[in-house]
C-alpha cells in the first residue's frame, strides 16, 4: 500500500509543484485566531500551520476571541500535540521551531467585541502586536486574522506608527459580523493600511467540485488523516474530520509566490483593489424598500431618552432574524439620547430586526431590509473612503461559485493543497 501511495503521489507532483511558486524568504507571521470560540474549523487551520510552521518566521500566536469562550491555553493545546508529533516531522525536515519557542509567542488577546468606538483597553495580544510591528526588519509582520479585529484595532490606536510595518489579511465573512465596529474604526482612521479583506473567496476551499473522491472534505480524513499521529487522532474532533479549515487560505497565500503583490494568482488567492468599503447610516427603522450590500457596515441610529450613563454603554440590543436564525447583537449609548448599533450582514436575503432597552422610556424599534450580493456595490456619501493598497476578493462573474463572490480563485487550488498535505500527514503515519 505504502508502494502505491507514493507512487500516487510522484505522479501528482508535477501538478502541484508547477502551481505553486517559492516564497523568496520566509515571511514573518502572526496569527489572531478565535481558536476555541463557536467554530472548530479554526482548531483545524492550526493543526496546518503547526505542520507547516517551518515555512515561517512565526512572531505571534494571539488568541482574540470576539465571539466565545476561546483563549491562549487553546493554542497550547495544539502545540502539546504538535510537540508529540514533532520527532517524526523532524525526520524530514529539520527546522521545524521548537514547541517552547511556539509557546513563549502564545498571547491572550481580547475576549469579546470591541464596543462603538472599535477600542476598549490594551491586552497581552495588542501589546505583543505593536512590539512585534516595531523590530527591527527589511520585512513586514503579515498578520493573518483568523477571527476578530479588536486586537489589531488596539494596537493601531494605542500605537498609530505601526501602520507601515504591517500587513494584514483578514478572512472577514462572518466575523466582520463580530468585528463590525474594530473593523469600522480601522477603516474609518486607517485607510493607508495594506489590507486584504477576503470576505468571500475562502469559501472556494470548501468545495468539492472537480476534486477526485480520496481529496474530499468528508473521505480526506479516512484516507489520509486517520493514524497520522497525535494531530490526526484529535483532528476528528472538529467537524467529524471533514476538513473545513475556512481560515487556511491566508496561511497558503503566504506558502506561494510572493506576498506582496494580491494580483497574482495564488492557492490563497487572488485579489483586486477596492477604493470604498460600504457604510451606510440610517437615522430611521427601515423597510424592504432599502437595500444593503452584502458584508457591508450598516449603522442603525435610534432616538431614545436623554440618560446619565457613560458614552459608549452596550444598552441596546438589536434581534436579528436571518436564515441561520435569530442573533442579537448589542448597541450602544452615544449620549444626548442618541442610540446605535452597527450590523454587517453576511448573505444575500430579507432581514427583519426588533430593537429593545431595559432603559425606561426606549421605545421598541422594528424594520426589514434586503440584503443584495454585489460586494463592494456602487459608492454611498458615508462610505470609508480607503487608500491605496486595501483589496478583496474579485468580482468577475466566472470566478463566482454559485452567489460566492471570488471563490474559485481559491477552489482551483484545492487538490494542489491536499495533495501537498497528504503528503505531510504520511510522515506522522510512518
């Protein structure tokens, strides 16, 4: 059987190696993860980065939950089995980074979202991001956000000179939802910041379509997973060991090619610019009558009773109910009996809120609105206005994978990547 896998994979080879392209130097990394929070797919994305690590000069592990339970001691976790597995990935390749070194980089970040003004207090994870930003480097510190913003957006209020020193790219979708005001205040005080908005694309390393039977989200783990050591006994602990791993492309856009430039065509993608993120404001409920596009900041502002509380109090709360379900997301007292609440919106449909307050005399707000699938849609007088070097995911209708804008960008390289790990994960099998 052993005879035959390999033989599989010499005649593989070829394919893959011709996609991707070496990286010049190894780039400096670091990972903000919501490890342990609602999706386990993140617990998934670090068992491929672990046995990769030594592709990277690894700066920072930040745990930044802004939704969930999770924290550093769930990155540690993963690095304990890292460690087990360790003498068999050091069989072929020898610069692996040591387990200690890993976890001397391990930070706690916030836990929580950032209230309206997008900033709240410095932590563990916001300070090691302005330390890390200011080395000393002829490189920039690629932060790769696998979760929320509230730590990047943290360091960059308490130290605005990190600006050029850092790149960030930031798997949004659903945890823009999350982020909506630290993203807000990035974009709204940071628009010369180099960052890659992929709200969308990493879908494609979902999908299966055209990808041989044996790479399949749910017979990978059978086939090439199951027995691979410590990491591949505690795979299957998230999603069964179908692999979603919905954070991984920003790993392997840094794996292949050069960083530096989002045009090319890469296995974590391929990228356009974009002048103006959506931002549109409402000062009334609305109706099906208004439209949103899709992951834009929709900034909902309602007039309430003048009371003496601290400005930017979470004192509202805005039901959402949506596909998925019904979510509640919190709003805040901006004084003089001004009420707001921010919510991105992740998927083409109608929508209708219920806003409430345990504050006597709020009265209860309700309204709808539609949700459109053009991202970034057409300009808006409230919209942030960004710099140069923002980019997101393209918009070329051959590139959508059903309504998923970009997506093959990404889904084009799926086998590639599988392949490559399979071939990782037989190391832990020998």
């Amino acid at each position: 059987m052993k005879r035959i896998f390999w033989f599989l994979l010499a005649a593989l080879t070829p394919l893959y190696m011709f996609a991707q392209k070496p990286v010049p130097v190894k780039p400096r990394i670091l990972i903000s993860t919501d490890i342990g929070g609602t999706d386990p797919d993140d617990n998934q994305s670090m068992a491929h980065f672990l046995m990769y690590s030594d592709r990277f000069q690894t700066e920072g592990l930040v745990s930044s939950p802004s939704y969930g339970h999770g924290t550093k001691q769930n990155i540690l976790t993963m690095i304990d089995l890292y460690e087990k597995d360790l003498p068999k990935l050091q069989k072929h390749i020898q610069n692996y980074p040591s387990p200690d070194a890993l976890r001397t980089l391990c930070k706690q970040g916030k836990q929580g979202n950032a209230p309206f003004a997008g900033y709240s207090k410095a932590t563990e994870g916001s300070d090691w991001i302005i330390k890390c930003a200011k080395k000393k480097s002829s490189q920039p510190l690629w932060i790769l956000g696998w979760g929320g913003l509230e730590d990047v957006a943290q360091a960059l209020h308490d130290d605005p000179s990190i600006v050029p020193n850092i790149r960030v790219y930031w798997i949004g979708g659903p945890n823009k939802k999350w982020s909506a005001n630290s993203y807000a205040y990035i974009a709204q005080n940071f628009p010369n910041l180099w960052f890659i908005e992929v709200n969308s694309s990493y879908y494609g390393f979902f999908n299966n379509d055209g990808v041989p039977d044996n790479l399949k989200s749910g017979n990978y783990y059978d086939r090439y997973i199951r027995g691979a050591g410590y990491l591949g006994a505690d795979y299957q602990n998230y999603y069964k060991g179908n692999v979603k791993m919905g954070d991984t492309p920003s790993l392997l856009y840094m794996m292949d090619g050069d960083p530096k430039n989002p045009f090319r065509e890469s296995w974590g993608g391929s990228f356009v610019k974009f002048d103006h993120s959506p931002h549109v404001v409402y000062n009334r409920n609305t109706t099906l009558a208004d439209t949103a596009t899709v992951c834009s900041v929709m900034e909902f502002h309602f007039k309430g009773p003048v009371v003496n509380i601290p400005p930017d109090s979470a004192c509202i709360s805005m039901s959402v109910k949506a596909k998925i379900g019904e979510q509640k997301w919190a709003g805040y007292y901006l004084g003089n009996g001004d009420y707001v609440v921010r919510y991105c919106p992740k998927q083409s449909e109608s929508l209708s809120y219920k806003v409430t307050s345990p504050i006597p005399g709020f009265a209860e707000q309700n309204g709808q609105f539609v949700v459109d699938n053009t991202w970034p849609g057409k300009p808006h007088a409230t919209d942030y206005k960004l710099g140069s070097n923002w980019y997101t995911d393209k918009g070329d209708a051959e590139l959508f994978l059903g309504t998923i804008q970009g997506a093959k960008t990404i889904m084009k390289w799926r086998e590639d990547v599988l392949t490559d790990w399979a071939k990782r994960w037989s190391w832990l099998r020998e």
